[in-house]
C-alpha cells in the first residue's frame, strides 16, 4: 500500500495542479565492521566483513542506503552509522 499526501501547485496558466508526494521512513543503524588485510601481501586491499550482507538484507527490506557518517569519541573509540529510508507502508 501506497501512502501518498497531496500538495496543491500552480502551473504557468494559473490552473490548479494537485502533486502526489511521497512518505518517506527513515532509519539509523551502527555499521558493525571488522577491516582487515593480509599483511604479507602489499597489493592486497582491506576487507570488510558483513556490511555487504547486512546492507543486502536491508535492501531486501525496501530500504536504500542514503549515507554514512563516521563518528569519533574524544576517548578514541569510532564507529559508523548508516542512514536509510524507505517508502512508507513498505514492509
């Protein structure tokens, strides 16, 4: 289901135009990565553990990754969030 509000707009003739908008949920979530590399290969680069699959089965979910953002603590300790939406009344 669908879940639409309306807006009211005016073209160049003055004529009344009603616009669909969309709903939009959002939401944010800790991306929990593990970076490693092979240290005896140089030309090898990092891997991320699980962020791909657990963007995969977000998506499968109806929602689609807008950004991401690192987040430092003044302790050191760092951290990603992931920010996602998706159409309202998807489910």
């Amino acid at each position: 289901m669908k879940t639409k509000t309306t807006a009211n707009c005016y073209n160049n003739t003055h004529k009344k135009v009603i616009l669909e908008l969309t709903k939009w949920e959002y939401m944010v979530v800790p991306i929990k990565t593990r970076v490693h590399s092979n240290h005896f290969e140089r030309s090898s680069k990092p891997v991320i553990d699980n962020v791909q699959n657990d963007l995969n089965s977000l998506g499968k979910e109806g929602w689609e990754l807008v950004s991401v953002q690192d987040i430092s603590f003044q302790e050191g300790r760092r951290f990603t969030v992931a920010y996602l939406k998706r159409q309202k009344g998807i489910e």
